[in-house]
C-alpha cells in the first residue's frame, strides 16, 4: 500500500499540499484495516512525503515535494531523476565544489543541464565553480561493458572510449563556457582510474555524497551490423543514495569517508587522462 501510495506521489497523481483520501477510503480501496492504513501512511511521513498523519483528519502531500524526493535523508531514486535537483542545489552556493567517479560522465551531463539553465536565466549565481572527475583508464580491460562470451574483441571497448572522451568534452565545454558568458570562475579536472568502478560517487560542497552501485545486466545490441549478448549496466537508472553532512553519526561518517576514499584515489593510483580516441 505504502509502495503503491508512494508511486502517486511520485508520478503527480498526488499532488503538493493535497490532501489525501480518508483513511477510511484507503481501506476500502485496498482492502485491509484501518491499522494497516495508519501503518503505510506512517510510512510515508517518515519518508518525509506526507504531513499530519493522525487518527483524525486526512493526512496531507507534503508541500516541499521536491527536497522530499530527491533530497538527503529521500528514499533512493534513480539517478537519472534524483541527481539533477542535488547539482542544481550545490551550485546555489558561491563555491561550488564537485567531485564525481562514474564510467562515463553521461549522467553528470545530463544532470548538470539543470544548473546551467538556471545560471542562463539568473537564477543561480556561483562565483566559482571546481570539477574533479575520475573515469577509468584506457589502458585497461574493462570489467564491463563485456562480451558474454569473454572473447578480446575490441568493439566494446572502443565504443565505451569514444563515449566517455564524448561525454568529458562535453562536461568541459559547458563548464568552461561559464567563463566567457557568465564571468564564473571555473576548473575541472580529469585523471584515469587503473579500474572499471563498481559504484558511482558524485561529492556535492564537501557536505553530500551520492552513491549508487552499477547493476550489471545481461543484454543484446547491435554494433557494427552485429548482435552481440554483453554485460552491461545502465547509469541512468541506478538507484541513487543521498547522505547529508551532519544528518546523523552514519551520514556524517559516509561523507566524510567517502571524500577520503576519491582524495586517496585522486592522489595515489590514478593518472593523467587525456580526453582524445
């Protein structure tokens, strides 16, 4: 019931500041006693997605939908909706500083879309804006994107090398462009990682950390006029974890050792990459 409830609130059924059904009518929608309605709606409040859940009136959508959903503290969403409102929100501050170990960078592309669209009209004014990415090397054997088979057959390897060149220029220009259009003061920085990460880690103003694991799949694409079967795994629909400095001996240890973890890797086992085929 809870999850059912939930995915209203998330697709907009449910809307901000709405009231919800009674709870004698959630009962009788779903069958089950009023407890187990208390129960669910319980749920949800403490999830930060309903207000005033009691005996008495219906409860209500919590009006400040979006932190709830995607803010530090949210259930985890994929990080192709959960990523972008958390950019957006790390450069509402003067000193953006943003640390991120992914495979590809097309998720921070397309979450950082948000934020310059936002800087474009006026609405967000950061003085200066700091970039550290890691991204595997390309002088290694990826874990993933891999032929099932486990043949050596390049393909898969190139295509993944000409998209994470792709995506990092990207990211580069639309930074950098902050410069000339806007006067931000900008630096991002690439080195190469000696493995395939497992995990993606994005680091918002040294107060969030990001996580989510690459869930491996098994799947079919056509290159080059061919079907290949590969294990592969989708960035985008990631499921994202938000921890929060200062939300609690767990979220605060998380960030902190997680910002530990990059710095050592940034500084020790990583090399100078050099975003070219």
């Amino acid at each position: 019931m809870a999850d059912e409830l939930r995915s209203r609130i998330r697709s907009g059924e449910l809307r901000p500041g709405q009231r919800m059904p009674t709870q004698a009518r959630l009962a009788d929608e779903f069958g089950v006693e009023r407890g187990a309605v208390r129960q669910a709606l319980r749920i949800l409040q403490t999830e930060q997605l309903l207000t005033n859940v009691s005996k008495g009136s219906p409860a209500t959508v919590a009006p400040d939908l979006d932190r709830a959903l995607t803010g530090p503290g949210a259930p985890p969403l994929s990080t192709m909706v959960a990523l972008a409102p958390r950019i957006a929100a790390a450069f509402a501050t003067p000193h953006v500083e943003i640390d991120a170990l992914c495979l590809t960078s097309v998720s921070f592309n397309l979450a950082l879309g948000e934020p310059l669209r936002q800087i474009h009209a006026g609405r967000l004014k950061p003085a200066k804006v700091d970039v550290r990415v890691l991204l595997p090397s390309r002088e290694i054997d990826l874990a993933f994107p891999a032929l099932v088979d486990a043949s050596t057959d390049g393909r898969l390897q190139r295509r993944w090398l000409a998209q994470r060149n792709a995506q990092g220029q990207v990211l580069k220009h639309n930074l950098l462009a902050l410069r000339a259009t806007h006067g931000i003061d900008v630096r991002i920085t690439f080195r190469a990682l000696p493995f395939t990460p497992p995990v993606k880690l994005y680091l918002l103003n040294n107060t969030e950390a990001l996580f989510a694991y690459y869930m491996l799949e098994k799947r079919e694409e056509q290159i080059d006029h061919e079907f290949l079967q590969m294990y592969d795994a989708e960035g985008t629909q990631s499921m994202l974890f938000a921890f929060e400095q200062g939300a609690g001996l767990r979220d605060t240890t998380f960030v902190e050792q997680s910002h530990l973890w990059f710095n050592a890797l940034w500084e020790t086992i990583s090399s100078e990459l050099t975003l070219t085929s």
